[in-house]
C-alpha cells in the first residue's frame, strides 16, 4: 500500500515542504492528528501542497489512533486513507468502507520523517531519495 516514503507534517508549510524536493512521497498526518486537528483540516493541509505541486506524486494519509467515529468521519468527508489502530470499536467496518472508497486503513503508521525532528528538512531530500533508489 506504500509505496513511497512517510514524511509526518504538522500543518501546510510541513506539508509544502515535504512536496518541494519533487520525490514521491507519502503525507503523513501527525499521530492522533484526526482527533485533535480534525479530518477537514487535514484534508485541506494535503489538498493545498498537493495543488501547489502537482507534478510531485503523493499521497496522504491520516493518522486516527484509536478514534474509530473520526476515521468514519474522515471517509464521509473523502479521504480514505488512514491509521486506525487494531483494536479500535468498529475496524473491521472501516477498512471495508475505505477499501470500497479505492483507500485502505494501516494498523500502524509506517517508519516516517517527522520534520519537527531537529534537522530533518535538511535530512528530507536523502531521506525521499534513499527509499526511492531502494526499489521500494
């Protein structure tokens, strides 16, 4: 399902920035970010960097912890990828309905930059390049 590099962003210039070496990447929400930020920003954060670069390939995903009724909520608003955690009241419905959206929901998030890490927009473009020169 991955099939490019995580760059965990935590608002639009995070978001811009992960865009801007112009390597595939996977946007990756913060952890439980669909329980304090909310669907609709994320959806707007990842809309807006993939718009302003649109020759970049990527996708997005957003991280709902255990907040089964916010992953059902990120669905209805249109986005169907996601982490919800095992666990969680109602995964085995989830999934299904992001999977009949064409999307899928990881258990976990995958291994990902956090550009809140100190240095890591300068470690981004190794970072977008080591995994695809890896044949990932």
């Amino acid at each position: 399902m991955i099939v490019h590099p995580a760059v965990i962003v935590h608002g639009p210039s995070d978001a811009r920035a992960a865009l801007a070496p112009g390597l595939p990447v996977t946007l990756l929400s913060a952890p439980g970010a669909a329980g304090f930020a909310g669907c609709l920003w994320w959806r707007q954060v990842a809309t807006a960097a993939q718009k302003a670069n649109p020759a970049t390939e990527s996708i997005d995903i957003l991280d709902c912890a255990d907040a089964s009724g916010m992953a059902l909520a990120a669905l209805r608003s249109g986005l169907c990828r996601l982490v919800l955690w095992p666990r969680s009241p109602g995964w085995n419905a989830v999934a299904a309905i992001a999977n009949r959206q064409g999307g899928f929901v990881l258990t976990r998030a995958p291994p990902a930059l956090d550009l809140r890490e100190p240095n890591a927009i300068r470690r981004l473009p190794r970072w977008l390049a080591d995994f695809d020169t890896a044949g990932a």
